[in-house]
C-alpha cells in the first residue's frame, strides 16, 4: 500500500519531435502551472525544426532523448522533481488549472488517472468517438497518451516506467498500472489534435487503431505495428 504524498509537486513531461508549429500554444496554458510550483520538462527526440528554440523559454528545461516516445517520456521523467509525473502529447492543449486537478486527485489517493480527450475538430463523428474513448478508458482502466496520463513518481518507478515500445507504449503503462489500482478518469478535458483522423478519414482511421489494438493484444510485433500506423 502506498500512502498519498505530502505537498506533492508535480513535473510536466512532454515528448517532441518536430513541433515547432504547435509547442508554444501547448506550453502556453501551462505558465501558471510553473507559477504554482510545477515544473514543464520538454523531452525532445532530435527536432530538426525550431521546436527546442521556442520551447526553451517557456519551460524549465529542455532535455535531448534518444528518440521514440516512450523513450522521451522515460529520459523526461528521469530528470523530473516531482512526487506526480503528467505526461502530455505534444498536440494536447490542457486547462490552465488542470495541475490543481491532478493534485487534487492525487492527495485523495489516486495512483494514476487520466483526463477526459476532447478532439479539436468540429465534424460531429468526432464527438462520438471521444465520447467512446472516454468511456471506453473508465470501463477498460486503459488510458491513451491523448487524455494526458498522470501517475505518482512511485508508482511509476514500481511498474518500470514505459517500455520501450515505437508503439502501444500507453496501453502497456496502463495494463501494469491497472495491477496496482483504477485509474482515477477526471471529466475535466483536455484538447487534443484531430489532424490525424482528418487526414486519413475519420472512421478509416478508427477502424485502423481498432485493428492495431486487436493484432497487439494478440501478439503482434510492435514495430511492425507501428509501421502500419505511420
């Protein structure tokens, strides 16, 4: 059993590669957050754009990581201070109070949770699908890197981080965390892009993620997966 920390602090952990047309407004919301004692680690896989040159400023620092998410995402959260660790996609704009939130859930004995995925666009199918993936989460205590997972430092050191994975890597973090409790499933939102859905057709791209999570928990090879989602 582990207990609540006491005055948790918490560490924002952000994986990018080439995303200097949509970083700033990401980082943006989370100045406040920086205020209150956080801290926003951006974790960047080898940009080759002027992501790193408009991330310094606007966070605490920037670190170079071998590339590949899940691998980001574990230099980034071995540099971080904090007791809760929140991990948020690059394309993925959250309220600017959603660090009182997580801590809020935190301090009332969550291990982990997630937000509730809001997708940006405005075709009415994305309504639905977030809708299903939100549910689907809370029913399943499988979360998706879209809804901004967070997880106690502890909690994530005991099921070893991320695995290093080109793909799936949140489902498996989700998969090991779920052996330790339920994630706590907030109704605050976050915005995530829907540039992928849009560019590739909206149900072909479901049917796409559906098949690829079928084939993984049958065994499939990830990198071979990943290609197929790339």
């Amino acid at each position: 059993m582990m207990n609540p920390p006491t005055q948790a602090t918490l560490s924002i952990i952000i994986p990018t590669l080439n995303e200097a047309g949509q970083i700033a407004a990401t980082l943006a919301p989370l100045q406040p957050m920086r205020g209150r004692g956080g801290e926003v680690i951006v974790a960047d896989g080898g940009s080759e754009d002027a992501t790193v040159a408009i991330a310094t400023p606007l966070c605490d620092r920037v670190i170079s990581a071998p590339r590949g998410r899940a691998r980001q995402m574990n230099a980034g959260a071995a540099t971080a201070r904090g007791a809760v660790l929140w991990f948020l996609h690059a394309d993925t704009l959250a309220p600017s109070d959603a660090d009182l939130t997580v801590l809020d859930s935190v301090t009332k004995g969550a291990l982990w949770g997630r937000f509730a995925a809001r997708l940006s666009g405005s075709h009415p199918a994305l309504r639905i699908i977030e809708r299903m993936m939100n549910l689907r989460s809370c029913l399943t205590a499988i979360a998706t890197g879209d809804q901004g997972l967070f997880v106690r430092r502890d909690a994530f050191a005991r099921v070893g981080g991320y695995r290093d994975l080109p793909l799936m890597e949140d489902i498996e973090l989700s998969r090991a965390l779920k052996r330790l409790g339920h994630p706590a499933c907030l109704r605050q939102t976050v915005v995530t892009s829907s540039r992928r859905w849009e560019q590739h057709g909206i149900w072909r791209t479901v049917l796409l993620m559906w098949r690829l999570r079928l084939r993984w928990f049958l065994g499939a090879d990830a990198e071979s997966l990943a290609r197929r989602y790339r």
